[in-house]
C-alpha cells in the first residue's frame, strides 16, 4: 500500500490541474479532454475505494 498512496496522490494532483489546462487551452483536441474527464473519474473512484477500506 506504501508504495501505492504516492502514485495515488500524483494522479490526483493531475486531476485536480486539468480543469485549469483545460480553461486555458480551449482549442485542445477533444481526445485530450476525454482523456482528463476519465482521470477524474478514476481519481474519485479510488477515493471512494480508499474511503471503504478506512
């Protein structure tokens, strides 16, 4: 799990800079914000994971 958490918050922090990339580059190919809003979607389904197993 150690080695787990960190890749976790890396993912997260990702996430969280996306939507501020995403503002300012309004003419980014649609693949790139599929590819965010997917991130997302992963980052809160492992905080719901890590949430279950506390």
């Amino acid at each position: 799990m150690r080695r787990v958490r960190p890749i976790l918050i890396r993912r997260r922090v990702q996430a969280q800079r996306s939507p501020r990339l995403r503002m300012r580059r309004v003419k980014a190919p649609t693949s790139q914000s599929l590819r965010s809003t997917m991130m997302i979607r992963m980052v809160v389904a492992t905080r719901k994971m890590t949430k279950m197993s506390k």
